[in-house]
C-alpha cells in the first residue's frame, strides 16, 4: 500500500501527521510560513519556520514525484505490460532513483546496440545463453546466421549486448552498484596536465583522493568549480573488479554450463561498465553535488540571518562616510529616519591631504546637523580615514564605526536606489547606504540582492533556485521577526512582511504618500487590493507607533485585540494601563482565558508582548577599535593578540576583518581547544573577538589566526 505525502513527510521530518496536515492546509489556503509559526501554533503543535519550510519543500519534491509515478504507469500500462505488482512497486517508491529503476525496463529506447540485435532476430538466442544451459553457443548461434549477421561469433556478440541491457536494467544490480558507491564511493581530483600554472589557485586539489562521503562541501564545491573552468579533472569511483564479482553471483547459475556462463559473465562486465557505471557515477555526483550544494546554503543562510539581525545603532542622527584615496571620501549627513540632509566630498587621505579642509568641513557639519555617530565603510582608504576621524575634536560626544561596505556599489547603482534618489550619482547613494547600515541594517540590507553581500561561500557554483527560496526564505523570516513600522519603512522592506508582497507594498507606499502617516494599524485596510486575507497575514509584523491604540505598536495579532481588552478588564485595568505592567501582568490566570481556538503558546506569547512591547530581538551596536598598531600586513608578527571582528562563516573556518585590506582566516581547528565542525557553533558574524595570529604569508598576502587560549576580556 502506497503512503500518502503526509504520512511520507511525518516519517522523515518526524513530525506528527496531523500537524503537518495543518500547516499543509494553512499554506494551501495563502498563509505565510511567518504567520503559521505566530500565530497558528496550536493548530501544527509549535512548528517553527524551519520545519514548516522543511515541509513545504518535501511537499512540493513528492508532487513531483506523484507526477512521475503517474507519466510511468500511463507508459507501462499502454505497452500493456503493467502487473499488479507492478503497480504496487512504483506506488511505494519514495525517491527518484528508486522509481526509475523500475521504469528503466519499459521506458522507449533509441536504437541501441541491443536494439539492433534485437530486430537481427537474436533475442532468443541471448535467451538460451542467459539459462546457461546451452553446452555448445557457437553451434546454436550459428542457426542464427544470416544477412546481418555475419558468423556465430557475431551472433554471440549480438546476443551479449542484449544481455548487457537485461543485467544493466535489472533492478537488484542497479541498486547493489548504487548502494557500493554511496557506501564506498572515492573522489579522485587532478590537475589538467598542462594548466598546472593557470590552476594555481586550486593547487589543494592537484591530488586528491579521499572517500567521497567525507568529502566537506567546499571541497568539493571547489573541485567542481575547477573542473567547470577546465583546470582540474574529477571522477568518483569504486572498486570495478570486487563489483563485477559482486554482480556476476546474480546472474551466474551454480549448476550453469560453463561455456554459456562465460559469455554471460562477459556480458555482466561490459554491462557495468558501458551501461551501469555512466548512469551511477552521475547519480552519485549529482546527489554529491546537491549535499554540497545544501550545506553551502545552510552556511550562506545562517549567515546572512546573523548578518540581518545586526545590531542596529537606532534613530539618530547619523553621518555616512564612503573613504577613498584619488577620488576622496564621500559624506553625507542623514536625519534619525535615514532621509539624506546634505553631502560633501573630504580629502583627508593621499594623494591629496586636505587635512585642514577636511577637519573644517567635518566639525561644521557635525554641529549643524548635531549628528551623534559615524559610520565609515571598511573599503579602501577605511583605516586612514577612520584615523583622521577618531582625532577630531567634537562639539559633543560622537560614537565612530567602522561598516561592511559589501554590496553598496550594488545598491547604489540599483533601480532601487535610483528610485530613492533620482537627482544624486551612485557615490552619494553609496555613503547614504553605509550610514544607515549603521542605524538598521536589515531595513538597508534587504536592499541588495543576498548574493552580494559578502557573506557564504560557493553561492554562484550551487542550486540556484534552491538559493534563492532559500535566502527569500531567510530575508523574510528576519523582517517579521524583528516588525516594520509602517510609516517609516521602504518599499523593499514592506515588500517582505508576511502577506504583503512587491506590488501591495507599492501601494502601501503610495498611499502613505497621498495621505500622511497612518493612524493605525485598521487603516491598511483602506490601501488599494490591500484585503481581509492579506491584513490578516501582515497586521501581527507591523508597527505604527503613532497610533491610539498601544496594542498596535506590538506583535498582539488584531484578532487577539479584544481578548487582550478583557484581561485588562477582569484586571480593573485599561489595555494601556496592563501593557508594561509586569505586576498586574503576572497575576492574569491564563488558564481561564483557554478556549478550544486559543490555547497557552498563543497566550504565553501574548504575555511575553505585554510585558515588554514592541521588543526588537536584536543587540544594540557597540563602538569597536582596531589595533592602531596594524596597518599593513607587513607589521604582523607571529603571537600577536588583536582585536578583529568575525565577516564571514565557513564550514572550514571564520574570516575576521582585523583592519587590514586582506581579512584573516581562523581555520575550524583554531576554534577551539575542543572539536568543532563548523564556525557556525563557535562565532556570529559581525562578533568582535581577540585573535592571535599564528601565520603570516606574505607572499600569498594570507593570515592565519586562532581563538585558542585567547583572553576575550580585551574585546572593545
């Protein structure tokens, strides 16, 4: 009996049926994987985004596989060769490689050397050889001598290519192969003779070989990449003789004839290897592949999560610095909701050296505009400008940061940014963009599309569909977690709250535009399109601060509005009086407000929001320094302990940003004292952390680093 895809997913997810049924049904009828895990967890038992998205996905690649099994049986039915048995085999089948197996047998062919065969009239020939009973093959194959068919041993020959095919389609040596290469498979990578010089970079893999399941992904990411720009040859493999043996016990009869057994034994080994080895070894290289491909994403997500939720500086008044040698440091002075106040150009570092120009310029707009924090990109020129900044002598207390720059030249050349400020060239656009990275890097971020933000690795060479479900995915669990306020965010920012989407958050924005500010959270409802099911999905992920009603600068779903007005009321108290109330709060007996539609995770999660409205989850920026000290790559020493900040994670270790052109590399074994398998367990991106360096290479412009017996104390 075949199971049905909820059961299948409840299996492997190991997740109860009727929860996945749930969040099925709820994603069937337009809720968002956002909104589920909110605000229907009694319905899927708590699911979060992640399992919900695990579903979805295994939903959609099992409809696929129904579409499949439904093609196949139409195929095998019309040939009039589909049994009982059959039927039930390809209805049981739960992966891809499995089900074509046994469609192998039937699917159309084109002329192969066993079709020939066939229609020169030698199928029951390769029938008597295959019962291995015929004690002389050349006597009887010569009865099937004739115009195409030159001698007995061509007849032979043509009566082993259709064995071939019959050992080649045989479902039981298929698999037996397929399992040996999962289990044993080795990937052996060389260099392209010849491009030894031209392959420098991946001179690691010029000799590889190793048990392909062990193979880490960027390993193996990066000998594809090799072998797709022609400079490195890759093969995986396994042991053909042993295999050849393996196979031969199948279809060799103990009590067979020996002549007959032999040429059937000969067929099994030009059968493996011409027809079953071609079609396995990319099997198991595309699902090597796809593995690889799936961890490289799980690392690009994490950290562009961690990377999302950055700590935001907040709304105030902020300068955005974009430094520069030649063409001197672009600056622009922005208000406490971002919108650009004015723009200049310093040139403070060489070739220039306008140091008095620039301090002038820099105090003077500082008092003008009162601004209260720097922000100053981490590209060239950034330590000799984030120097001569940290030497001026402020009106007033001004906080400095040093910014990741990643993917501003991005944004500022986007429609995007073109839309935003139409009358101003990309260098304005780009220091408008790393100043309000300071202030919130999620609402400029989700600006730049992902891949172009510095963080992952491979992300060009894997899926990329996979990526992009993925990281839109990931983008759009980072804006809801965190809300928007309606009245201040941009369009691309709207545009990932939970059932708003581009074209309604364009008509979000318009309306804001026609009318002021919204009021509250209700008035949504009056922006055009914008209906009941889309305000149900994206009411609980918005803000609006100045609205009269304090619930809707919360994540309280308007649905759950007057429940909250009768705890405040069986609690003698206004709704405004309740929230913030820890006190009153903590007396409510949630027991008595369980309904059958309403259960303690939703009312727990209420709780959380009243006591402390409005949280944002994220961690408050916090200045940093470099090491003044370290200026080129050139004053490294071996054992000198700096301070650095994390800018990339890796499965084979962080990249850290120690205020140098070339970041450093903490490879997984630096770590820490004890085994661990990614950085990911370890560090967050953007973390600041105390590193010893351990290596310089001066050469190859490389620096080592390691956590390992270094004090975090020291961090700034």
């Amino acid at each position: 009996m075949s199971l049905s895809a909820t059961e299948i997913i409840a299996g492997e997810l190991n997740i109860p049926e009727k929860h996945v049924v749930a969040a099925l049904g709820l994603l069937a009828e337009g809720s968002t994987i956002p909104f589920i895990s909110r605000y229907r967890k009694e319905a899927t038992g708590g699911l979060d985004e992640v399992e919900i998205f695990a579903i979805q996905q295994r939903f959609d690649a099992l409809q696929e596989l129904f579409k499949r099994k439904e093609y196949i049986l139409q195929t095998i039915e019309s040939q009039g060769k589909l049994t009982d048995e059959l039927r039930q085999r390809i209805d049981a089948a739960k992966e891809f490689a499995a089900l074509e197996d046994l469609y192998l047998p039937y699917k159309p062919k084109r002329r192969t050397r066993a079709q020939i065969a066939r229609e020169n009239g030698l199928e029951p020939l390769a029938k008597i050889i295959m019962s291995q009973r015929c004690a002389d093959p050349k006597k009887t194959a010569a009865k099937y001598v004739g115009e195409n068919v030159a001698d007995a041993g061509a007849a032979i020959a043509g009566a082993s290519d259709i064995i071939a095919e019959w050992v080649s389609e045989n479902e039981t040596a298929r698999e037996r192969v397929r399992a040996t290469f999962r289990r044993s498979a080795v990937l052996g990578c060389k260099v392209v003779k010849g491009k030894e010089e031209e392959a420098a970079n991946y001179q690691t893999y010029f000799k590889v070989s190793e048990p392909l399941n062990r193979c880490s992904s960027h390993r193996y990411l990066a000998m594809r990449r090799g072998e797709a720009e022609g400079l490195l040859k890759v093969s995986v493999g396994i042991d053909n003789d042993a295999m050849v043996e393996r196979l031969s016990r199948i279809f060799l009869r103990k009590d067979g004839l020996k002549p007959s057994a032999a040429i059937v034994e000969d067929a099994v080994r030009d059968a493996y290897k011409r027809l079953i080895v071609p079609s396995i070894e990319t099997e198991i290289s595309a699902e090597a592949k796809e593995k690889a491909d799936d961890a490289a994403i799980k690392i690009f997500a994490d950290s562009l999560h961690q990377l999302l939720l950055g700590a935001p500086l907040g709304p105030k008044r902020t300068m955005g610095i974009d430094p520069g040698y030649r063409t001197g440091c672009k600056v622009v002075c922005l208000d406490e909701a971002g919108a650009l106040l004015c723009h200049d150009v310093i040139y403070p570092t060489p070739p220039r050296n306008y140091t008095l120009d620039a301090e002038k310029r820099l105090l003077n707009l500082v008092e003008r505009y009162d601004i209260e924090a720097i922000a100053i990109g981490n590209g060239t020129a950034s330590r000799e400008t984030e120097r001569f900044v940290r030497s001026l002598r402020f009106p007033h207390k001004v906080e400095v940061y040093v910014v990741s720059e990643n993917g501003a030249s991005v944004y500022s050349a986007s429609q995007i940014a073109r839309d935003e400020f139409p009358d101003y060239d990309v260098t304005v656009r780009g220091a408008v963009s790393i100043g309000r990275r300071l202030m919130d890097p999620l609402a400029e971020l989700v600006k730049i599309d992902p891949k172009s933000i510095g963080v992952g690795q491979y992300q060009h060479d894997v899926d990329q569909a996979k990526l992009k479900r993925s990281l839109d995915m990931t983008v759009e669990s980072c804006v809801n977690s965190v809300g928007v306020n309606l009245n201040t965010a941009s369009r691309r920012l709207l545009s990932y709250v939970s059932g708003i989407g581009d074209a309604l958050a364009g008509n979000i924005v318009a309306y804001r535009e026609s009318n002021g500010n919204f009021s509250s959270r209700g008035e949504l409802l009056k922006v055009p399109r914008l209906g009941a099911k889309a305000f149900e999905q994206c009411a609980g992920f918005i803000r609006v601060p100045e609205s009269d009603n304090i619930l809707d600068n919360t994540a309280v779903h308007p649905e759950r509005y007057s429940l909250v007005e009768r705890m405040a009321a069986d609690a003698g108290l206004s709704v405004g009086e309740l929230v913030s109330n820890n006190e009153s709060i903590g007396k409510i007996d949630l027991a008595g407000y369980v309904t059958d539609e309403i259960g303690m995770p939703t009312l727990n999660d209420i709780i959380a929001e009243l006591r402390k409205p409005g949280r944002d989850p994220r961690e408050k920026a916090a200045e940093f320094r470099f090491d003044d000290s370290v200026r080129e790559i050139e004053d490294l020493r071996e054992g000198m302990v700096i301070p650095g900040i994390v800018n990339n994670l890796t499965d084979f270790g962080a990249f850290v940003d120690i205020g140098l052109h070339e970041s450093g590399l903490i490879h997984v074994s630096q770590l820490a004292d004890r085994r661990v398998r990614s950085a990911a367990e370890v560090l967050k991106l953007h973390q600041h952390v105390m590193v010893k360096v351990i290596s310089v290479d001066l050469g190859r412009r490389r620096i080592g680093l390691s956590l390992r017996g270094v004090d975090q104390s020291g961090v700034c």
